[in-house]
C-alpha cells in the first residue's frame, strides 16, 4: 500500500515519525522530490533526531573553528523512501512494519 496521494507534506516537515512499535525514529526534517512528467513525486524523507534544531546548528559544523573546539557536529540524518511512510493519520506519521 503506498501513502494516500494528495497529504499536504509541508504538513510533515517537523513531525515526529514512530515505528510500528511506537519507537521514535526521528523528526521530518526535509522532503526529497523528483519531477514526473508535468508533476512532481515524492521519493524520499530525511529523518533527524533532533529536527529543526539540528538544522539549525549543523552550520557549525561547515566552519573548521567550530569543528576544532568541538562545538560544530555533523548532524545524523537518515534518508527514508517515501513509500515507508504510513500516512493514513498524517499528524501522526509512522513507519510501516517490515513484511517478512
């Protein structure tokens, strides 16, 4: 089953997304789209423990005086497909379960 078209996913960004467990995987921190055709599709989320935040504070780690002091860090990130998303209540975004 693929995510239910027409989820305004500006919606998303910020989000807290749980797996099917109820575990917090992380915050929508940014949406990868692609052109089809005349439209635009949805192929990726990017996932970050700390959301905006860690946003925010990635710019130190671009500066190599920050990085040196150790006040800049990379932030952790994960790239998701788009299709792993279970949309059917998009306040709340969870991961669907492994199919075996």
């Amino acid at each position: 089953m693929t995510p239910p078209r027409g989820v305004r996913v500006e919606r998303l960004l910020g989000r807290l997304v749980v797996d099917h467990l109820g575990v917090a995987a992380g915050r929508v921190e940014d949406i990868v789209i692609e052109p089809d055709g005349e439209a635009y599709r949805v192929t990726h989320v990017i996932l970050g423990p700390e959301g905006r935040v860690a946003r925010m504070f990635a710019f130190g780690y671009q500066l190599p005086t920050l990085r040196a002091v150790g006040l800049g860090r990379k932030p952790r990130t994960r790239r998701l497909p788009w299709a792993w998303l279970d949309l059917t209540d998009p306040e709340h975004p969870r991961l669907r379960p492994k199919v075996a």
